[in-house]
C-alpha cells in the first residue's frame, strides 16, 4: 500500500487525468482479465490460490465470473479467454462506477427536462392548431404537470409511451401536407416546434415505410443490430408474448432499492395510485420495461463477439431507445451540437435502470453524432465526454469537463484498489 501511494503521487504530478485513469485501468486489468491473457502473469506463475483471490475480490464489487482452477488452463485456455463474462469483466465494473458519476451529476435531468419539455410543447401546438388529432390518452394538463414536477426517470420512460402517438402524429400530419403555405407541419416549423427537414427525412428512411419505425434504425443498421438480441418469452404464454412476458420484462429495480434519481412518493403515487406510500409499496417492483430482461445476446452474433474482444460489455444488445431518443431531440429542434450532452443523459438513465449497457448506446449513437464504434474501453470513456459538456435551462447552467469525469473515474477505481 504504502509503495503504491509513493508511486501514486511521484505519477500525479506528472500525469493527467486521461493518463491517470489508464493507469488505474491497467491496475484494474490485473484483477479483472484472465490471467493467462495477460502479458505480465505468466502461466506458470499463477497459482489457484490468486484465482480464488481474484475471484473473492470480484464478488465483494458484485461481479460474478467463473472459478477455473490452474490445471485446467492449459486444456481451456482458448474458451477462457474468449468467455464473454470473463473478457469483459473490467468493463462490468468501470460502468458501475460510470452509472454512479453520470448518474448523480445534474446534467442528465436537465437534458431530459428538455426533451420532455420539447415533446410537451410539440402535442400542446398540436391540440391548439387541430384538437382532434390528440390521441384521447394524452393528456396535455398532466404531461405539463410531470413536466414540472416529474422527476427525470419518470420524464424518461413518459417519453417511451409517447413515441406510437407522436410517430403517428408525424405520418399523419405529413400526409396532410399539401398546401405549402397553410400546412399544420408548415405551421408548427414556424413556431420552431419542429424541423420539417428532419421529419420528411425520418418518415422517408423509417424501415419498411413502418410508422412504427420512425426514428427507429434504418433498415441496413436494423439488419446489423437486430439480430443481436431475442426477446423472451414466458413458458406459461405458451410462446407468445402475454401477461407472464411483460411481468418477465419489468425491470428488477424495487421501490426500496430505486436510485439515480431517489423515488420519491410522487413518483410511487403516480405509478401505484394516490394511497401508495414509500413504506407500503417499499418491495414493489417498478413497471417499467427493462432492456436486460427483455433480450438475451445472441452469444455468436458479430456484434457481440466484436465487442467482447475489444473488452467491452454487452448485456442486451444496441440501444434502440438511445437511438429513438437521439432522434427526436433533434426533430423537435434540438441542436445537434448538443448530441453528445443528451446521449451523456441518456447513458444516466440506460445504465441507471439496467437496460443497456454503455457499450450498447455508444454503438447506436455513433451514426448519428458521424463516429465510429470505440476501438477499447479507454475510447469509449473519452467518447462519452469529448469535451465540456453543458446545458442552460431556466437560467442555469450545469456541465461536466471531461477531466473532471474521468478524475471522478480513476478516484472511484483508486478506492477499489486500494
């Protein structure tokens, strides 16, 4: 201990934070990565009683991977370097770390705020200019109320339950567009509520010409990230998608152990009704669809097997909602500039409720923000903040440096070492 705090501070004055945060992943590596991949541990050196230590080590961060005792490496090295779990280990557990930062940090309410605020907006124009076009369940008055009081999970998956009326409103509306001057979608441009350049050019490229699929992946990246997953479904439906199939999609997150953000009795009274309390419902399960439990990998997939050699974890294959999401930010007039900051808030939520994980959003953003799949885990951090990030609303304004981010990274790795 007291060597490696010499080393530490001898290399924190001549370090910076990037190069701070690679050291400490190298560190990590060495409790993380197979042994017998490592270039500093030779075979012959390791001893099962290092297994179980690194073993041990893992399950106190809540990580599982397999025990294989040092007589056996020789017959399975190849299957244990390629074991997904064990491979991406080191990824498992920086993004506990990187849910906990990202998630705690004020940003991500506020870009979602933003985009709830900006979708509120868009249907309030909508019932103003052609009433009857408003699905009967959506309710303006209490959209504007969520708005104000909601919290940003909540604002999140409104979003989600929003998207079928808000696709169809776009179709609709676009159908009608047939006087230039006198359009509703005309109408709405001008109050800057919508890009119509964005709407026709995502109406155009939604797969199959699907309603449903707009701001969904096209279809030549629908054909990639499609197959990565497969829902399940429930025995007693009896193949098909029914009540035990949704109960078996509902995320694991129970009300006594919701964070990033805290529940609170708000939010447990909108979903359980007006006489739930905290202390109640405390073991209730939150209703909301979890990406984890909904898809398992198609272990032989490209994809999975791709990311699962550069180290990076996957969990239920790209984020189709980050996708959406991105999407719509910017055909409600949102500035692409500011890509990077939503998918920022994004990852808070995705990560926060188990879905994805950061893997899987970065991939699905990569061609809208024009960059490529992140080559390594280091990559992908430096991705998620490329610069300083930040929002204004209602005067304020939070942002996050990536020096800052990926101090709070290595701070948090520095603790679990030791």
């Amino acid at each position: 201990m007291l060597e490696y705090r010499a080393v530490y501070s001898s290399r924190g004055t001549e370090m910076g934070d990037s190069s701070m945060l690679k050291w400490h992943l190298d560190r990590l590596r060495r409790h993380t990565d197979p042994p017998i991949s490592q270039k500093w541990f030779a075979l012959e050196r390791h001893h099962v009683e290092h297994e179980y230590a690194a073993r041990q080590r893992l399950a106190s961060w809540n990580v599982c991977s397999p025990l294989i005792p040092v007589k056996t490496f020789a017959a399975v090295k190849g299957q244990l370097v390629k074991h997904r779990r064990v491979r991406t280990a080191t990824s498992r557990i920086v993004e506990m770390d990187v849910r906990e930062v990202i998630a705690n940090h004020p940003l991500p309410a506020v870009a979602i705020r933003m985009l709830f605020g900006k979708l509120h907006e868009f249907l309030v124009c909508v019932e103003r200019l052609l009433p009857e076009l408003i699905p009967s369940d959506i309710n303006t008055a209490e959209l504007e109320l969520l708005k104000d009081r909601g919290n940003q999970r909540q604002q999140f998956h409104s979003i989600r339950d929003l998207l079928p009326s808000f696709r169809g409103l776009l179709r609709h509306l676009a159908d009608l567009d047939q006087d230039p001057e006198g359009s509703i979608l005309q109408q709405l441009g001008r109050l800057g509520v919508i890009v119509l350049g964005e709407v026709h050019r995502f109406i155009a490229t939604a797969a199959f010409g699907d309603t449903d699929e707009i701001l969904s992946p096209p279809e030549h990246l629908r054909r990639i990230w499609k197959p990565v997953g497969k829902e399940r479904v429930a025995p007693e439906d009896g193949g098909q998608i029914g009540p035990n199939t949704k109960h078996l999609w509902r995320t694991s997150w129970r009300v006594r152990d919701c964070s990033t953000p805290s529940i609170s009795e708000v939010e447990v009274q909108a979903i359980f009704g007006p006489e739930a309390t905290l202390e109640s419902h405390a073991d209730e399960r939150l209703p909301y669809e979890c990406g984890a439990n909904k898809y398992t990998l198609v272990e032989q997939d490209p994809f999975v097997t791709d990311c699962t050699e550069k180290g990076l974890f996957t969990t239920s294959g790209p984020s189709g909602t980050a996708y959406r999401y991105l999407n719509l930010w910017l055909v409600l007039g949102g500035s692409r500039e500011k890509l990077p900051e939503v998918r920022f808030a994004l990852a808070a939520l995705i990560l926060g409720g188990a879905h994805h994980s950061l893997a899987e959003v970065m991939a699905v953003s990569g061609p809208i923000l024009g960059q490529v799949m992140p080559q390594s885990l280091e990559e992908m951090l430096e991705e998620l903040v490329p610069r300083k990030l930040e929002l204004q609303w209602r005067g304020t304004i939070q942002g996050i440096k990536p020096e800052v981010f990926q101090r709070s990274i290595w701070s948090r790795l520095e603790d679990r070492l030791g």
